[in-house]
C-alpha cells in the first residue's frame, strides 16, 4: 500500500504544505504547526523499476516508468510518494493526536482498500474531537480518493478539491480552495487553506462538531476564497459567523500538519 504525491516537488511536499497552512493561518491566531513525516513510518522495500499505468483523468491513463527504493516511491525517476501501511499512517494520525493536535491536515491520498481499513482510525479521531481536512486528489476523476472520501460518513472529515480540471470531484469533495502555493498547484495545496480555517474557527470556540458546518457557510457556492479564510482574524468577529464563542475563549490551538513529504 503507498501514498503517491504526483507533483514534480515530491521532494519538499511537507515542507510546502506546512508553509501553506502558516501563510495561509489570519493574524491574531495563536496556533502551532508540528509536522508528522511519513517518511519515518514508511515500509523499507524493495521494487524493481517496471512500467505501470497512471490514472490522469476520468478514464486516461499514461504509461509511467516506477520503482521503489528503500520505501521511497519514483515515478520517472523523480520521488513521489512512500510506500507505507494502514497500520504505519494510524501510528502517524496517532502521532498527531498525542502531539496535542486539534486540526489535522492530510495533502495525500491512499488506495481504496487502505481507505477501508483506516476507518476506524477516523472513526477515533473525531471521538477524540480532532478534525481532519484531507485533499481530494489530483486525478481529475468522479469521486475523491481516501481518505478524503470519509468526508461522506464522518462529520470530522473535510474533503477539499482545487477550482481546476486536475482535482477529483463529487463524492468526497466538500468544498474547494485555491491550489495554488508559489508556482505549485494541486489539491495538496487547496486543503492547507481550508485548515487554517478550521484552526481559525476553532480558535473563536466553535466546537469541532460544528466546525464542517460554519465552514461550509463561509463558502461562496461550494468555494472558499483566501479572503474569508484571512478575514476569520481573532480581531472582531464575521456577520457570517453564526455561533458566537464565550468571550472569555482563548486556547492555543494545534495544528498536524504535512502529512507526507521528504
């Protein structure tokens, strides 16, 4: 089972993704980004480079070129992701949870079969309160990929696609943010947007049930503009927030951040 980040920059992807969500977190937020590196939990194999088929849209595939040395994943010679176990990304989700995280923020997807037995593990998370904004995937098909497509039975799950024609759509896809991070685009980018939201939103103490909800009222259609996400401020509070915290409210909150990434 592996986790595959198609994008040229594979080699900084948790890196840009922390970024993201820093830039993207408003001002007068007090947060904390920690960053999980799957690379730690990854399976140390072995693959013989071998031809195989790439999904590129609804029906396309392209003929890519892949191996895999000590757990690192190369498509055409360039790294793209980590080959890693249900039982390896729980203990990094876990991770996470003990580091104190609040939000945590998933730019990956994984196959169908490992997104059926990472359910339990969501299911943990939002019993713990935590919620988790997960990128829907860059193959511009009908249905986003795990474990974004939780989004569909858990209320603690964010699936977020990009207004573009690489990004997955339809089921699983809760809303859309902007994919565009300094010259790189993908979903992976889209979702950091959405989780600074989250941290914002919760900062002003709304609950982590709530939190899908007020999100999703912020959108314009199923969109949400960098605009509203830097306007959510501890300074004066949005006419479109519609549960007001205690004003005595302040907490720290944590935000796991770039899972995957070498």
């Amino acid at each position: 089972m592996c986790i595959r980040d198609r994008f040229n920059n594979s080699d900084s992807h948790g890196n840009i993704v922390a970024n993201t969500i820093r830039d993207s977190i408003p001002k007068g937020v007090d947060y904390e980004i920690i960053k999980i590196d799957l690379c730690n939990y990854r399976l140390h194999v072995n693959v013989t480079p071998h031809v195989t088929k790439m999904q590129v849209g609804d029906g396309q595939y392209v003929d890519v070129k892949e191996e895999v040395r000590d757990g690192i994943i190369y498509i055409n010679g360039q790294q793209a992701g980590i080959a890693i176990s249900a039982s390896g990304l729980t203990k990094a989700l876990e991770a996470a949870k003990a580091q104190g995280a609040d939000v945590i923020n998933m730019s990956n997807g994984v196959s169908d079969s490992m997104g059926n037995a990472l359910r339990d593990e969501f299911a943990r998370l939002r019993d713990a309160g935590i919620v988790v904004v997960v990128a829907a995937g860059n193959d511009g098909k009908y249905g986003a990929s795990y474990p974004a497509r939780y989004s569909e039975e858990l209320d603690n799950v964010i699936g977020v696609g990009a207004p573009a024609q690489y990004s997955n759509y339809g089921p699983g896809v809760t809303l859309k943010a902007n994919g565009n991070y300094k010259g790189y685009q993908g979903t992976s980018f889209s979702a950091p947007r959405v989780t600074a939201a989250v941290a914002a939103l919760l900062s002003r103490g709304i609950l982590p049930e709530n939190i899908r909800s007020e999100i999703l009222a912020l959108c314009n259609g199923n969109y949400l503009s960098d605009s509203v996400v830097a306007s959510l401020g501890r300074r004066g509070t949005p006419s479109y927030i519609t549960r007001q915290p205690p004003s005595s409210y302040s907490r720290k909150h944590t935000v796991g951040a770039g899972i995957g990434g070498f």
